[in-house]
C-alpha cells in the first residue's frame, strides 16, 4: 500500500485526491496546508500547517505537490531529502535555471522518483496523434499550431495575488494555462532548432505577468510551428492542436481528434474520456497518470513524466519571453 499526502488544498487538489482514492493500491494519510480552516477538508485523514512536521512524523511513500508555483522545486527537495516520490503539479519550475536544478535532484536520487503532471500526454485523442505521427504512415511532420483562447476574469487574480507575480508564478498564460500545448507540440514536432515570439498585455488587470503570447516555432527536421495562447478570450474556448503530414491533417479540438481525409471531409478518430463534475480543460487523464506513477513505485520501473522530460516546455517559455524582450529569434539550447 502506497501512503500519500497530498500538499496545498487549493482547486486542483480536487482532482488528485479523488484519484488517490480511486487507487486500491493507496491510500490517502494526511493533507497539508496553511489555511487551518482546511483541517476538515479532508475527513479521515491527518492534517497539518507545516510541511516539515508532517515529513517527520508521517511514514510517506509519496506526495503530492499542489502548490503556486515558486514553492514547487523547495517542496520538492524537502520531499526528496526524506526520501519520499514526488508527483508534482506542473510547472515542474519558474524557469529554466530552477528546473535544471530539480533534474539535477532527481540524476543524484535515482531512488526517489519525481513525476511532473503532464496529464494531458495521457488524453487518448494525443496517445493516438502521437501513434499515427511515430508511424510515418502520412509521412513527415511538416506544420504544428497550438491555440489556446480561455478566460480568466481579474478576480482570477485578486483571489491568489502570487498568480500575477513574475516572482512567484514565473510568467502568466504560457506557464499556468498553455504550458500543456507548449510539451505536445514538442513531443510531436521534435528537437526545436529556434523560437520567434512576442508576449504582451491586453487586459487591463494591473498584474506583472503575460495574458497573451504568440510565437514561431522552427523545428530542427524544418517543420514549423505557430503557438497563440490568451486568457483575454470571453470565454475558455476549446485547446486545439493541429498536425500537418505529408498525407494528411490531423486535428483535436472539443476533445476529439479528427482526420481530414482527401475530400475535405473530417472524420473522428478517438474522443477523450471524460471526468464528470470538473471543469472540462482538466480532462480525465489526471487519473490514468497518477495511477501508472503509483504502479511505476510499485514496480520499480520509470515509464512516467520526469524532469528532465518537462524541462524543454520551460525553455520554450523562456525564448519566447525573451524573443520578446529582445525582438530576436531565440536559436538552440532546447
């Protein structure tokens, strides 16, 4: 049996503790957060204000980090010192130098794993694009676009000030609402040879952060990219991820992926799984991912989202805010 903890009881906590206790192979044994009117949150399980004091009187095998983002990499190692496995909510760091810090934590602990949440790579519409891309079947990538249009009201903010701090959240819509897009386009496009983009404010919410980003993306077998991510949207709209072959086009969007066959005409291919009562860009791939890190413990075996897996997503972030700042085009390092 698998004892957890699940740290930070804010909203996505509500998604992975359903997921630990749908997991017969587990078992939920304290929660730890800083507001102690929290303390009954979680009935049947052991509460605490202080990460510490838990770590040394809890027997944990594995955490969850749940947490705003700054305070990711300092759990982590906290979590790791005492041995325990971490499933960390994404980002998996503020920026590059902070998440190459964490990989180096997790090349030095073999022992101890760390799994970043990119729960998305789990959604059965991207395993199978990324089945039908690996194939060759419709030959070579030759374009990639990645649009994300949400919204997020200025209350977003004034309810947790840190979000709209560059210190403390690490940038704005591409590391706390498009970070996901940014990891697939990756994993399909391959090795990035360089990054054109711009970011900017186009609502006016007072807040040190991105609300919008735009960036070319060149890859290095010369496929290209176009990446549009906004909260200014009225509404949160569909993420879409379009995949140009040789042969064909592959699109998912309303969580379907969808084949556009040579009659202009689209037909499905796959739908996700939904998860009942959430809000639908969580999706339902939280559980399959925390349930395969849980087996991976259990067996010893690592077919799950590392640090080093997660680190090319922040590098993006950071070309493009730099790409910005500098109005030039970001080449290598990825």
């Amino acid at each position: 049996m698998i004892k957890t903890a699940v740290i930070g009881l804010g909203d996505i906590s509500h998604i992975h503790i359903p997921a630990i206790q749908a997991n017969p192979y587990a078992r939920l044994v304290a929660v730890c957060d800083i507001d102690e009117s929290l303390s009954n949150a979680v009935p049947g399980v052991n509460f605490y204000t202080d990460l510490h004091a838990m770590l040394e009187q809890e027997d944990l095998d594995c955490v969850h980090i749940c947490l705003p983002h700054y305070l990711h990499v300092p759990v982590a190692q906290a979590c790791v010192a005492k041995g325990v496995h971490v499933f960390l909510e994404k980002p998996v760091a503020l920026n590059t130098e902070e998440a190459l810090t964490l990989a180096k934590l997790e090349q030095d602990h073999p022992e101890v794993k760390i799994c970043v949440c990119f729960q998305n790579r789990f959604n059965e519409t991207f395993e199978k694009l990324r089945e039908i891309v690996d194939s060759g079947q419709y030959g070579e990538v030759k374009g990639l676009k990645g649009l994300v249009a949400w919204h997020r009201p200025k209350s977003y903010y004034e309810a947790k000030p840190w979000r709209g701090k560059m210190e403390l959240a690490g940038g704005g819509v591409m590391i706390n609402q498009a970070v996901h897009t940014l990891d697939l386009m990756q994993l399909l496009g391959g090795r990035i040879e360089s990054i054109r983009g711009t970011i900017d404010q186009l609502l006016d919410y007072g807040i040190e952060v991105e609300d919008t980003a735009t960036a070319r993306i060149m890859f290095e077998n010369g496929a290209t990219g176009l990446y549009y991510a906004t909260i200014a949207n009225p509404d949160n709209s569909s993420v879409e991820l379009e995949v140009m072959l040789e042969k064909a086009k592959f699109i998912i969007k309303d969580s379907i992926l969808t084949f556009l066959n040579e009659h202009g005409e689209r037909e499905t291919l796959i739908e996700d799984t939904k998860l009942p009562g959430t809000k639908f860009y969580y999706g339902a791939s939280h559980l399959k991912l925390i349930h395969q890190f849980y087996s991976c413990i259990e067996a010893d075996t690592h077919n799950y989202v590392h640090v080093k897996d997660a680190l090319t997503s922040v590098k993006m972030i950071d070309a493009i805010r730099e790409s910005s700042a500098t109005k030039l085009t970001i080449r290598g390092g990825f």
